[in-house]
C-alpha cells in the first residue's frame, strides 16, 4: 500500500517535472524568437542603410546625442601585385595579422578606406588602357565586409581607370554589395559626391573629394559642405591630394582644407601620396593630410609601407582621436610594436602642425579636442 502510493507520488513528481519544462522552455523560446525577431529587425534596418558586419555599438533608439565611432585607413588596392599575391587566396591571406584581438576598430560604426580602383564585373579591365590601371572583383571587395568596412571614397585619380563604363560598374557593384560610397572621378562635384549614412538616429555626410591632376571648384566644394552641415549632424570629408612620397602637406592642401573646415566639415580624412603627411587641428576640426598605405603593392621603401589608421570618436562636445599606426610587408598590414609606434608618432608629430601640447598629444596616440573652440 505504501508502495503503491509511493508509486503515485513519484508519477505526480515527474509529471510536475515534465510539465513544468515544457512550460520553461516554451515561454524561453518565445522569447528567444521575440528576440530573435526583434534583434534581426534592427539589424536589417542597420544593414539596409549601412549594410556592414561591424558590430553595432548602440541600439537602434539610442538618444541623438551617442558617440559615434569612425575609423579611416589609407589606400586599399587590391590588384596588380596584389592580385598576384591574393591569387587563389582569401583576402585573410593579407589580413590575418588584423584579425581577432588585432581588429581594434571592431567597435566602429562606420569603417572606411580609400578605394584606390575600380570594382568591375569580374574585375574586368576596360579601355583607356593606363599604365597604372586599376580593377578589382567585387568578390574580392565583398570579402571586406567580414572586416568590418562599410564606406568608400572613390574619389580619387584611380576610380576612371576602367573609363565610364568602370564608374558606372563599380557604382553598380558597391550598391549591390551593400557598402556605402562617395566621390566621383577627379576634380569632379556632383551628386555622387555626398552620402548621408544613418547611426544611432544620427545622419552623417560622407563626402569624398578628389584634387589629383584638377583642383575641384572650391566654391561648389565648400557649398557643398556648407549644405551638408546644415542638413546632417556631421559632416566627415574624405579627400585625394597632396604630392606624392611627401610627408610634409603642402601650403596649398592646408589653405583648402582650412577652407572646408570653415565651410562646415568636422573632419578631413586625406589619402593619395602613399606616405603620412602630418596633421593640424583647425578650429578644434581635425585635418589629417595622408594616412599613407593601406594595402599597396609599393615594396621598394618603408615610408610607403607605413600607414595611418585613425580613430574618431566624436560626441556634441568632444572629439577623441586614436592613432594606430601599421606596418606592411608585401601588402600584409600589422600592428607596429611599441616601439615602432613610439618612433613613428615622433615621426608623425614632425610632419605635422603642433604647438607643444598638440605634438605631446600626438606622441601618446590620443587626443581629446573639446568641439567648436579653438585648440
Ligand atoms: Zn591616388
């Protein structure tokens, strides 16, 4: 008897049990897919306007006044020697030492570079034929995307290497891969020329800006700005001057730069002579003049295979700049040491436009400028 009743309560015990998971388990899976719906809703929303892998810093309906996270590198080319090299390779092949922990710009909500190229259909080669002339495959620029980048220049003196019909492919291709992109071909304004991008509730005009072998109008340039600073939150210039294989900016580049500061621009992020030209702080605006090479297939010198990363974090009040400098062999970027990062930043502080303070700020690799004042 006392067996049997045993018996039931063990049933009833077990009973409880399974019906009581079951119950567990159903309410967690339906929060799991309220989650899961609701996680890649936002995530659609985000990779609809930006389209990108990074990993997003601040949800969907963050307050306007957020951080918002940049990061910029130098020249990416990825054919010629580099083809080559990445023939029957992943893009890791290149990339590896910046991977995992090595990716500090993981936490950047717009990732850029300057597209020193044009992305065709199969990485096709079209009349004029250049002696430097440069294509790539959007497979291969698709494999950015695990990266983290999610915005281009084009605007530079590469992006008419394939003639019209290149531009019109590459515009084709970056859409349909989803990346973000500004700039027409050089020298030229239009409205290919500015981008607005969406953070956080944030709209952010990314303009790119070419001035290889024409200056651009300055006027429509600097209307330009002035439009964008009146219709975004930000406006963050991209641009391709300078000469090449100088690391001192010239009079030239500083009086256009300050003018597109004064115009409207919060940041001027310059590529195109290879090397790092130094930097200046304007207006409490940031204007670096070249971050250098990304990846390029120039082996024949250090200079050209030293580049510039930089960071930006900028709030309504304050901008904080990070620097990290990197080191390339055959095309394959890594981080410098600490001691070559030390040696640079001395390097780079020399090329640049510092008062005491400014120079000490540079050689730590941090600088934190409170926005609208004068350094
Ligand atoms: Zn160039």
């Amino acid at each position: 008897m006392w067996k049997i009743k045993f018996q039931k309560a063990e049933i009833l015990i077990v009973a409880f049990i399974v019906l009581g998971s079951f119950f567990i388990i159903s309410r967690y899976r339906y929060l799991a897919d309220d989650f899961q719906q609701y996680g890649s809703e936002v995530l659609s929303n985000h990779q609809a306007i930006l389209s990108s892998q990074t990993q997003w810093r601040l949800p969907e309906n963050a307050p306007a006044d957020n951080d918002l996270r940049f990061y910029f590198f130098g020249d990416l080319m990825l054919d010629r020697h580099v083809g080559e090299r990445l023939a029957g390779q992943p893009l890791s092949y290149l990339l590896s030492n910046l991977d995992g922990a090595n990716k500090f710009w993981a936490e950047a909500d717009i990732v850029g570079a300057n597209l020193e190229g044009a992305v065709t259909d199969n990485g096709a080669h079209y009349a004029p034929a250049n002696a430097y002339d440069f294509a790539f495959p959007p497979e291969r620029i698709a494999e950015l995307k695990a990266y983290g980048f999610n915005y281009f220049t084009s605007a530079n003196n590469h992006f008419s290497d394939q003639g019209q019909i290149g531009v019109e492919e590459t515009r084709k291709n970056l859409s349909e891969l989803g990346f973000n992109y500004s700039g027409s071909t050089d020298a030229k304004i239009d409205e290919y020329s500015r981008k607005d991008v969406i953070v956080s509730n944030q709209k952010i005009a990314m303009i790119g800006l070419s001035m290889v072998y024409n200056d651009f109008d300055l006027e429509a340039a600097e209307k330009l700005i002035e439009t964008a600073s009146l219709e975004t939150d930000l406006v963050i210039v991209n641009i391709h001057w300078g000469t090449e294989y100088q690391h001192q900016f010239s009079k030239h580049q500083q009086n256009i730069g300050r003018s597109l500061i004064e115009a409207g621009a919060d940041a001027i992020i310059g590529h195109h002579p290879h090397v790092v030209q130094g930097m200046e702080i304007y207006q409490g605006k940031p204007i670096f003049y070249s971050l250098g090479n990304f990846i390029f297939d120039q082996y024949f010198s250090e200079d050209t295979q030293e580049g510039l990363s930089v960071g930006l974090e900028i709030s309504p009040a304050t901008t904080t700049i990070f620097f990290q400098p990197l080191k390339s062999e055959k095309a394959a970027p890594r981080l410098m040491t600490a001691v070559e990062k030390t040696k640079f930043l001395e390097k780079f502080s020399s090329w640049s436009q510092a008062d005491s303070d400014l120079e000490m700020k540079i050689k730590s690799g941090r600088i934190d400028l409170t926005r609208n004042s004068n350094q």
